[in-house]
C-alpha cells in the first residue's frame, strides 16, 4: 500500500526562519526519524508552531534546507497535519473524511469502510452524516484528526492536539495517538502540557526563543534534564 | 387598465407569453454563460497572485455599473455587417441579445464569486494545502463548499439581465415576435400610450423575478441546512 518514496526522516539544516526583522526561528541541525512520538515544548512564541509547519513544508525557511527521505520540496503527500484550530470543510463529517481519502485518491469502493473505521478510532461512529461545522469543539478536533489520518500518512504533525480539550476529551486523542504510533506513524506534536509529553513521547525538544535548547530522549529529559532551562521549564518557573 | 391586463395573462394571449418566454431564454442562457466565465474568473482573481491583480479586481469591480446601452452599443459595433464579427449575420437576433446580456453581467457574478470565493479561502488554504490540493482541486473545492452563497451571486446577475433595456433594445432590435423581450415592449408600449399592456408585462417581470428569489432562497437555506454549511 505505502507509495515507493518515504518523507522520513525529517531533516532540518542550519533553519533560519523570520517575519520581517524579527527572528522567529534559529535551529541548528534536526533530524525526526521514524519512532516513537516526538514533543516540542516550550513557552508561547517560542516557535513551535512555525518548527511544524516548516516541517510540514508549509513556510519556506529563510535560510537553510528542509529535506523529507532527503529530498527538498517533496509535496506533503506522505505527511499530514493537524491545525491548532482546525477548519471543518461545510460539509458532513463522512464527507470531510471522503474528501480526505478522494486528496490521496483512494479508490471510491474502499471509502465507505474507511470512513467507518476512522470515525470509530476516534470515537465518533454514528456521526457520519452529522454536519461538521455543528460538531462540538472537541468532537472538530477528534474528527480533524480522523481527517488527517485518512491521507495515510507516514509523519503526522500536530500542533497543540490537545490544547482546548477538556482532561477527558485529551485523553481519548492521546489513546487514538499512541494507536496511530504503534502502527508506525511517526507523530510530531507539539504541546503545552508536560503530561502529555511525558506520556506519550520517546523523545522531546524543549524550544526557546526560537532556538532549540535542549532536545534529549524523554526518559533523560524528565529525569535528569541536561540545561538548566529544562530543569526550569519543568518546574513551572517562567522562560523569559 | 390593469384588468385587460389580467385578462391576457389568463387568456393566454399567445404574443404576451412568447414576449415572456423570450425574456427569460434569453436571460437565463445569458446568466448561464456569465456564470461559465465569471465563476472561475472570481475563483482564479480569489486565488492567484500576479502582478496587476489589485488593478483587474478594481476594474471588474466597476464593470459591475456598466450601463447596459453602452455594451449594447459595443456589441453592436462587433456583430454590425462592418463590424468585426459581422459576418455571422447574428446582430437583431436572440443570439445577440445573449450576448449581450452575457457581458454586462459577467462582471457582476465574477466581483460577486470572488467576494464570496476570498473569504471561504481563508479559512480554507491551509487545510487544503495540508491536503495537497493544487490550484484547480481548491477552486473546484471552494466553488462546491460555497455554492449556497454563490447562487446569490447568480440571481444578483440574473436580475440585472432580465431589468436591463438599453443592451437588448440596441442589438435585438425590438422585432415584434422575434426579438421583443418584456423589458423592451414594456418601454415601446408605453411610448404608444398602450399602457394596459406595458403595466401587465410589468407585473410579470416583477412577479418572475420574486419567483425565482423566492426558489433561490428556498434552495439556498434547506441546502445550507441539509449539508451543515453554517
């Protein structure tokens, strides 16, 4: 089933990314391979969103080179995204996933199947002809992630999955998560929540200011952090 | 007056309803045919960067006042026997007159689709970007997603086609029977004084017009309910 090309491993070289003067991103090397989940934590504007959506091929880098199984500028066809605050298509919510599945042109026959599948794997079997605009938030988000996960993706990048849900609705997307990783999805999320990092992630990369501070497995990252701003940042105390 | 009026629409006088169903072939092929060239106009100016696009989006914006007489004249001029398209012989024919109409409000359903076409753009680019979605599947996608709204854009251009008089009484000719649409017998009939006939196929006009937005509307809100568009 998988197409000939593999977008892993994500590899970003000597990044440099600004809006006008000001500098919004400043990393060094980084290599995302296949594995566990990978966290980017850090304050807000520390960069993580812009880390994701350069990694998803969506910005350009100022500077520097963004290479997907070491090609540049290979379309996201392998990756998918899911939006901080995603927009539902108008339509239901079997057809935003169909419309997922037609973007990677699964043949018309299997999507009904699909469909059903993906919507039980978040937990919203039942709701297939529901309007998606008139979903409540958290079952968008849920039914954003099914859409995502339709284009069969090899690296799923999310940006603060679990950010507006309530602890329940949180841990029902970290389950769908940890599923989705065990298939072998490579999973990019960034995140707020140190819980989720810690519970999901086999390695992390603590962002700030733009820059990569500490990027360690999460076993050495929450036990014995290597910077003295992981030490902090895990501590509750402020990154300024 | 307004009785003998009545009295021919329930008669069925039969030059009173070939006027009507002139009028509306015409207009409705001429709403077809703009719809064919500005939607996609709308989609691509909602869409696309290029140089000059601020100036094309002003211009087709003022387009949209163009007075009727001056296309009908322009037209006229293209189709006339000197005239560059003179040879077709279409100039005091209904193929005329669709054009016509067809260019006076191409400008209005494109400045209208790409109103409507830019702001469901913007919450849509990025997911259809994530989605690898190239530039003919997002107008293809937005076009579909913003039909209920754009049906607005249709009848706004529909309604000007069926009002207007200047362009069809220019390049139609007026001929009784074979180009006289309600708009124009309505203005010679009542320069002859036959007031009775100009006010009934005024009500017509009117009442086929409240016809047609009353369907729109209809459609546009059990679509947009049915298919959770809001």
């Amino acid at each position: 089933m998988r197409a000939p090309d593999s977008d892993l491993p994500l590899q970003f070289d000597r990044i440099e990314y600004r809006a006008g003067n000001r500098s919004i991103l400043d990393i060094g090397s980084l290599t995302i391979s296949n594995g566990a989940p990978t966290a980017v934590i850090g304050p807000n504007g520390a960069g993580k969103t812009t880390l994701l959506r350069l990694g998803m091929g969506l910005l350009e880098p100022g500077a520097g080179r963004i290479t997907w199984g070491r090609r540049q500028h290979a379309a996201p066809v392998r990756r998918a995204f899911l939006f901080q605050r995603p927009v539902m298509l108008m339509r239901s919510a079997a057809g935003n996933i169909d419309y997922a599945l037609a973007s990677v042109k699964t043949p018309r026959g299997e999507r009904k199947r699909k469909i059903a599948e993906l919507l039980a794997l978040v937990g919203l079997s039942g709701f297939e002809d529901r309007p998606a605009r008139r979903l409540s938030g958290g079952e968008q988000q849920r039914l954003a992630l099914a859409r995502s996960l339709a284009r069969d993706p090899e690296i799923l990048l999310l940006d603060e999955p679990t950010a507006s849900l309530d602890p329940a609705a949180a841990k029902s997307v970290e389950d769908v998560l940890r599923a989705v990783a065990n298939r072998g999805v490579k999973i990019v999320l960034s995140t707020h929540d140190l819980g989720t990092a810690r519970r999901l992630a086999g390695d992390v990369i603590l962002l700030h200011r733009g820059r990569i501070v500490e990027h360690s497995a999460s076993e050495t990252f929450f036990k014995q952090p290597k910077t003295e701003e992981a030490r902090r940042f895990q501590a509750g105390d402020l990154l300024i | 007056m307004f009785s003998s009026a009545f009295w021919m629409l329930i008669t069925g006088d039969p030059a009173l309803y070939r006027i009507i169903s002139l009028s509306l072939y015409v207009s409705l092929t001429a709403t077809l045919i703009a719809a064919l060239a500005g939607l996609p106009l709308g989609a691509l100016l909602a869409l696309k960067e290029f140089p000059g696009r601020n100036a094309v989006i002003v211009i087709v914006n003022a387009l949209m006042g163009m007075p009727p007489v001056v296309v009908g004249l322009a037209v006229f001029l293209l189709l006339s026997r000197s005239g560059p398209l003179g040879s077709f012989g279409i100039l005091f024919t209904p193929r005329a007159m669709i054009i016509a109409q067809a260019i006076l409000i191409t400008p209005i359903i494109a400045a209208l689709a790409r109103q409507t076409i830019a702001d469901l753009w913007v919450q849509y680019r990025d997911e259809l970007a994530a989605m690898n979605v190239g530039t003919a599947g997002s107008v293809a996608t937005l076009l579909w997603d913003g039909r209920f709204s754009l049906l607005t854009a249709l009848l706004a251009g529909f309604g000007r086609a069926s009002a207007e008089v200047g362009a069809v009484i220019i390049v139609g000719g007026n001929i009784d029977g074979f180009t006289r649409t309600m708009t124009t017998a309505i203005a010679l009939e009542t320069s002859k004084g036959d007031l009775p006939l100009a006010i009934g196929l005024g009500a017509v006009l009117l009442l086929i017009v409240i016809a047609i937005n009353a369907l729109a509307w209809f459609v546009r809100r059990t679509g947009e309910r049915l298919a959770g568009a809001t």
